[in-house]
C-alpha cells in the first residue's frame, strides 16, 4: 500500500516539473513572437511573427486569466498605406487603459475562432523607437575610415630581404576633431556576439522582413550597451597621424573590436567601433638575394717553414742545371 502511494507521489511529482518545463518553453516561445517600434510616448506598433502579412483580430487586457469572451477585439492595422505589414498598435486611449498605470498588461490574437498568441505579456520598454534604429544603423559609420595597409622597413637578415605590411584604419573623418582610440581583443562571448550580428546587420536588405530586421536591431542594441566602453575611462590612446596600426602581437585569424572617440569642442563625444579582422601577423615576405662569392687563388702561406724553403731551392737548382746542360749540348753539336 505504501508503495503504491509512494509510486503515485512520484508520478505526480513527475508530471508538474514535466507540465512546468513546457510552460516554461511555451513562454520562452511566445516572447519571441512581438517585435515593437515606439512611435511616440503613447504610440506603438506591435509585429507579430508569421502574421505580418495576414489580417487578425487582437485585444489587451491587465488580467492574464481574462475570459476571451469578456475581451474587447480590434482589426489589425498596416504599418503604412502601401505594401504594408500588419500590425496589432497601441494608441493613446489604448495606452491610457492598459499601460499608463504601469500595471502589466497582456496580448490575444487571433484568426476567427483560432488564436494565435494569448495572454503574451506587452513590455513597451522593449520597443526601439525609430530614432534607435537610426542611431543603431551608425554604428561602424558613425566616424569615417578607411581600411589600408602600411609596409614596415626593409630587414636583411642572412642576405635575405624581408618585406612586412601590417593592416591600418585610417580615419577620414573631421581634421579639426582629436581622436582617441582603444583595441580589445574579441576573445569573450560578448564580443564574439557583437561581430556576428553587426556582420548581420551590414547584410540587411529587403530580403528580410521588418520583423526579422527589428529582431536583429534588438540583438545588437543589446549585445552593444553590454560592451561599449566608458568615454571617461584612462585607457584611451591618442591617435598620431590619423592611423591605427594593426597590433603588433597579432596572429592571423583573430579580430580586434578597435573603439574610436570623437571630440570637438562643445560637443557630446562621439563613440564609434570597428571591426578589425588580422589576415596577417605582421605577413613578412622573403626575396632571395643571390650571393656571389669570388675566391681568388692564392699560394700556400708557408710562414718560415725551412723544409718547403729547401724542397724549393732543389727543384729551382734542378731546374737551373736542366737548362744549362741543354745549351751546353747545342755548342758541342755546332
């Protein structure tokens, strides 16, 4: 008996972590459905994923346990005239009943009897408003560059010319402005994160639809305020002759987030980034010389060795007496 109640304990048990998990996954799944633009403090557009181009009928409510029937449904509307998408909005009476008393509020939508998302709670400071997504489409362009390549001094080593260039970020920007640099290896997951997505941003096109584009804004913004650099910090360093210099120790393969600072009088600073890929660890090329060595022939050096002295003068004698007998022959024959 025991047993059988201790077996059904634990199925229960068993069944509310299972039923917990999925709730729990059907609400990490329902907050990736709404993508938002702030149109004004009381304005708001509101995307909701694989609806963008089909009418719905959607409703807000400050009760997560609502009835549906007790809820009050309003037509989607198009983001603008032409081609638009359609959107659930919150306007300034809607915005008075639902959101003002900062109360949480939530979202039903549905297609006829079919609803698509219910009970999805609605956090306004989640939307970008658009001079966000202004601001967001800066960054990388904020300060003009320009990517170049600067070739170090001719080394000889061992009769072997040495070429080296290293990669450079040249600044085009203002000359009257002073400008102030600090590199930081992309080596932790924020960082890492950052260059994915701003490689995604500068692929946005029309290709991607404007909730897919929203959800990369928001990625990045985030991903971005995690990593931006304090402008009043120390470790900033003064740009000399409008050049950044890819970092000495660097090795093919690794990326550098290189963090500019604009500054002119009376101005806020203007902070901007770079991704800067190293294709070369400072790539040195190697032109053979060819060496000639000329080798003249030379005598022995016998220094004051009597020996080779007195082998020397027997062969001169011999040689000497040779001569003699010779001429000595051609008088007798005469």
């Amino acid at each position: 008996m025991r047993e059988t109640l201790k077996n059904k304990i634990l199925l229960c048990l068993l069944i509310i972590v299972m039923a917990i998990t999925i709730l729990q996954g059907f609400s990490y799944a329902q907050s990736e459905n709404l993508q938002m633009i702030k149109k004004s403090k009381e304005e708001y557009m509101i995307y909701i994923s694989n609806l963008l181009n089909e009418e719905f009928e959607f409703a807000f409510s400050n009760n997560v346990a609502a009835q549906k029937d007790t809820l009050v449904f309003q037509k989607a509307a198009l983001d603008n005239a032409e081609n638009g998408n359609y959107i659930a909005y919150v306007d300034s009476n809607t915005y008075t009943q639902y959101f003002k008393n900062q109360e949480d509020t939530y979202l039903w939508v549905k297609q006829a009897e079919n609803y698509k998302v219910e009970a999805q709670k609605v956090n306004l400071k989640n939307a970008l408003s658009e001079n966000d997504i202004e601001k967001l489409n800066l960054v990388t362009k904020a300060i003009k560059v320009e990517a170049g390549q600067k070739e170090l001094p001719v080394k000889d080593k061992n009769g072997v010319k040495v070429t080296s260039k290293i990669g450079t970020i040249i600044i085009k920007d203002d000359t009257a402005a002073t400008y102030s640099y600090k590199i930081v290896k992309a080596t932790d997951t924020n960082s890492k994160e950052f260059i994915r997505i701003a490689k995604a941003m500068n692929d946005l096109d029309n290709n991607k639809n404007i909730f897919e584009q929203l959800s990369i804004y928001e990625q990045f913004q985030e991903v971005y305020s995690k990593i931006m650099p304090k402008t009043t910090a120390k470790e900033w360093t003064k740009v000399e002759d409008n050049t950044i210099e890819q970092p000495e120790n660097s090795k093919k393969g690794d990326q550098y987030l290189v963090w500019l600072k604009k500054e002119e009088a009376g101005k806020e600073p203007t902070i901007d980034v770079q991704i800067m890929d190293c294709n070369n660890d400072y790539a040195q090329n190697y032109e053979k010389q060819d060496v000639v060595i000329k080798q003249t022939t030379k005598l022995p050096i016998t220094g004051d060795n009597i020996i080779l002295f007195v082998i020397a003068g027997v062969i001169l004698a011999f040689i000497i007496a040779i001569v003699v007998l010779k001429i000595k022959n051609k008088k007798d024959t005469k």
